[in-house]
C-alpha cells in the first residue's frame, strides 16, 4: 500500500529553518553562528554584514533582532 504522505528516503526535507546570529554592533564583529539541523548555510564572514549579507541572499529573511549585552546583538533569520 502507498502513503502519499510518507517519508522517503533520499529526498529534501522541507520545511522551516532557522539561523541565530550573534554580533558586536558596534565593531560590525561576528561572534556565533547556530543553526537548525538541515538549515542551509554559508560559511560565516569575520564581519556581520557580510554573514547577515551572504545568508540574506541565499533566501533567508530577518524575522527579527534581540538585544543580548550591550556589545551583542542576535539575529534570527528564516527560510
């Protein structure tokens, strides 16, 4: 009997993914990456700009920016 909703084996999963990234704001630093399990990424750039860039136009969106410190920022991207 066939599932039409069953996994399979070798194929994408689909769904959404999340990326945090932590910052200096102040030095455009980059401090810390996570990441969902199957999320997609490049490899993260010394600057912020260049990390929030990279995964900006691999098809995340910035769903939102939290204040941690004074010196750290968290974004949280999604896809």
């Amino acid at each position: 009997m066939f599932y039409r909703n069953q996994p399979q084996i070798g194929t994408a999963w689909h769904g959404r993914h999340i990326i945090l990234v932590r910052c200096n704001p102040y030095t455009n630093q980059f401090i810390y990456l996570d990441k969902s399990l199957h999320a997609p990424i490049e490899p993260p750039h010394e600057t912020c700009a260049e990390t929030v860039a990279q995964l900006i136009s691999i098809g995340y969106t910035i769903q939102t920016v939290v204040p941690i410190s004074h010196t750290e920022v968290q974004y949280v991207l999604v896809k």
